[in-house]
C-alpha cells in the first residue's frame, strides 16, 4: 500500500480533497452524510472556481464520480445546491447564497470493483482515518504517516487551518 501511495503521489495531473467529520461535538440530529458532502461539493466547486489544482483553467468544470453510495440522495442535494447554497460569511456572522455552477452533473456512481480512481479514493480515505485513528496493524507497522506520502496530490487549499488541506467539520 505504501507504493501504491507512492505512485498516486506522482501522478501530477489529480488534487485529493479531504473532508473530515467530528463527530464528538455533534447532536444526535446532526446529519453526517449531508454535511459531508455538502462540504466536499462545495471545496470541490471553490477548487474549480479559483482554478487550485494542476493545470486549472478559469473556465473549468467539474463532475463528480462516487462509489455506489447514495445516488439519489446526492443528486438532489446538488440540485438544491445549484440553487440554494448557503455559505458562511468569513469573519461575521450570517451567510450568502452562492449556488453550485462549475459542478455540471449530478453525481456519478461507480462500482469500486470496476473504477480504479474510485479506489485509489477509498486507499487515500483509509489512510487519513489511519493517520487519525490508527488501528494496532498501522501502528505496529509503522504506518501511521502513510497519509502524508500524498502530499504532492492533495488539496491543500481546501482548508487554511490545515497544512495537509483536510477539512475537519
């Protein structure tokens, strides 16, 4: 795994971005899954509108491929995105309504078995939990930093308070 990392680290052409959720400081109502992907489509949509990844150009779009997770749920989340969007002020309170435009489809599932890019996700999210949570298999062998060797590929102007770009919601 750790060449495989290796090998997605040099490919120059992708940007990984990274959402975390907190779940200590959440209510019980608090939905996951939405915030989540919220998150996540809206640095992916910040990422191609201030063209932040290798060979960004101002008039880029984007789509969106997903394991075979909830398609439905997710395509109608972008939807209402695409008209209603709202983003927190930075620095003062209340929110604008910025809607959802470079993202030009809704979600495409994958099955993991068959999409190697769906995969190469699934190793980098394993490998973020791990450096956060890491199991007693990482840590015996060493493997807890193994989340950093992506360095050169990910995103790491998703999130200011992060050197690596991880965003912790």
């Amino acid at each position: 795994m750790r060449n495989y990392l290796d090998e997605l680290a040099k490919l120059n052409s992708i940007s990984i971005t990274n959402i975390v959720v907190d779940k200590r400081d959440k209510p019980d109502s608090y939905d996951i899954f939405e915030a989540a992907w919220r998150t996540l489509f809206q640095r992916f949509e910040n990422t191609l509108t201030h063209c932040n990844y290798p060979g960004g150009y101002k008039r880029s779009f984007g789509i969106v491929f997903t394991d075979a997770t909830a398609g439905k749920k997710l395509s109608s989340m972008m939807r209402k995105m695409a008209v209603h969007n709202p983003v927190p002020n930075r620095g003062r309170s209340g929110y604008r309504n910025i809607p959802i435009q470079r993202i030009i489809e809704d979600p495409s599932e994958r099955d993991s078995k068959a999409s190697l890019p769906i995969q190469a996700c699934d190793v980098a999210a394993y490998f973020l939990h791990q450096s956060l949570k890491p199991n007693s298999y990482i840590r015996r062998k060493r493997a807890v930093k193994y989340f950093e060797r992506l360095e050169p590929v990910l995103n790491t102007l998703a999130s200011s308070k992060n050197e690596l770009g991880v965003v912790v919601i």
